[in-house]
C-alpha cells in the first residue's frame, strides 16, 4: 500500500490529481472525464472524441469541387480571409 496515490475530497466535492498520473494519462486542464461507478469506488476514463479517428485517404474525395483546381496561394488566401471574419466578428458580433 505505500506505492498507493493517495488524494482527498474537497469540501466542494473535488479530488485533485498528481500531475504525474496527469501527464502519464495525457490528461490536461479541461480535459473531460467518464466517472464509471464500480462496486469497489470509480473508474476515471477520458471522454471518448465526438468522431472516430480519420486518415486523410479515409476522406479524400469527399466533398466535390467541379471547376479549376486552385492553387496553394489562393487556398491560403482563403483561409487568411475566414481567420480576418471570425476575428472581427469576435471583436464586434454585429459584423
């Protein structure tokens, strides 16, 4: 029992982790968690993602474009305007 981590509840309801099973468990602030009800106490698991792991060749083709293929420099430039829109539009919802 002396290699056991041991943590206490809050007053609040909250545990505090060590940071060395934090950063073993990849877990960082904000992460969220699956608590798992046992018959001996809980199982901590990180919350599965919203979509399944992809590989770009699982995915390519999957939306159509008909027309000239464009370049890196206009795709670029594509990106750069929608960064510019979201940030004014997060510094001024009105625009």
């Amino acid at each position: 029992m002396s290699d056991d981590i041991v943590t206490r509840v809050s007053d609040r309801g909250e545990i505090t982790l060590p940071e060395a099973v934090l950063e073993r468990q990849h877990w960082s602030p904000g992460t969220e968690l699956v608590v798992e009800e046992i018959p001996d106490g809980i199982v901590l698991q990180k919350k599965p993602s919203v979509f399944a792991p992809t590989k770009p060749e699982d995915v390519f083709g999957m939306l159509k474009y008909e027309g000239k293929p464009k370049t890196i420099e206009e795709m670029n430039e594509g990106i750069l305007e929608e960064a510019r829109r979201n940030f004014l539009r997060s510094v001024d919802p009105d625009t």
